[in-house]
C-alpha cells in the first residue's frame, strides 16, 4: 500500500447548511472521477491498494483509491459519518446490508436473510450512503485495476471492521485516523 501526500481536486459547494450532504458528496466525486489527469496521475501497485486524500468540500474526507485485481476491503462501516463513492475505471462490486445496525453495544449480530444488497458499479457509476453503512467494496476482475473516489463527512472519526460468516456478522476492531494517514 502507499500513500501519497494530499491533492486538490475540483472543489464544492456545501449544501445551504455549509455542512456536505449526500448529495453534495456525491455530486464531489462525479466531477472528480471525470478528472481525467488527476485519475491518470494515482500510482497503481500490482500487489496492494493505493490512495491518495483529497481536498472535499465543505471540509469532508476524500480520497482517490486504486484497486488492483482481486483487492477488497473487508466487511466496514464509516461511523457517523455519511458519504459517496464513485468508479472512475474498471469495475468494483460493493456487497451492503440493508439495515441500519445499533451503533455501539454489540460484538455480533445474527443478520436476516432478507438484509444482503449487491451492487456493480463500472466507470462512471457512485452511490451515496448515509451514516453506519455496513458494506465491502471488492474489484474482482482477474486482470485489471479499477480507480474510485470517496468523501466522508464529517471525516472519518473511526472505521470499524467486521468479520462475516453466513448470516453472523462479528465486530473485529476499530481503526482510528492515525491508523490509515
């Protein structure tokens, strides 16, 4: 993995609140991912991700991230904060759960059968999510890298990771920012 140190990237106007919406985040990463020369400029590694934080608007956490094949991040969540993703190139699957789960208090859960969404997101497709959205973002193409955008607001106070097996999903640990900057 590397990281490289922070890049501008085409700034935003935060909702009439000055705090980001969904909305405002999502409309961040489209107008990023079309960035053609900045998408260009991420150093891909063939073993392992690669990122690179953004200036967001309105104070939010962003960050351009390439994905070579076979990469993934794990079952996560963003805490209490919302955010966007778009895919600038390639194609990344996110798997979510479609139920807001307790935010503290618990080490597992036994999840319905019901709850599981599957999403493919090629070039040019994002989504935004609100707060404690539990997903795995993968690129599973055998043969090429994929590239994405991200913001979060407020920035990432925590990212807690989670095992799965069948219907049991486990709390594993909890990173904090010190942990990923």
């Amino acid at each position: 993995m590397s990281v490289s140190p922070s890049v501008s990237a085409s700034p935003a106007v935060p909702g009439a609140s000055g705090t980001p919406t969904q909305a405002d985040l999502l409309a961040f990463v489209r107008r990023t991912a079309a960035d053609a020369e900045l998408i260009a400029s991420l150093p891909l590694d063939p073993e392992g991700r690669t990122w690179v934080r953004l200036e967001g608007p309105g104070g939010s956490e962003a960050w351009l991230i390439g994905w070579p094949p076979g990469t993934g991040t794990g079952w996560h969540d963003h805490a209490e904060s919302v955010g966007a993703f778009l895919t600038a190139s390639g194609e990344l699957k996110e798997h979510s759960l479609a139920a807001r789960l307790p935010a503290d208090g618990w080490k597992t859960l036994e999840l319905t059968e019901d709850i599981d969404r599957r999403r493919t997101l090629s070039a040019g497709t994002g989504r935004a999510f609100g707060r404690h959205h539990v997903h795995e973002v993968l690129n599973e193409s055998t043969e090429e890298h994929a590239i994405s955008v991200h913001a979060y607001y407020p920035p990432l106070p925590q990212i807690r990771r989670y095992s799965r097996t069948g219907q049991l999903l486990r709390l594993e640990h909890v990173e904090r920012p010190e942990d990923w900057q």
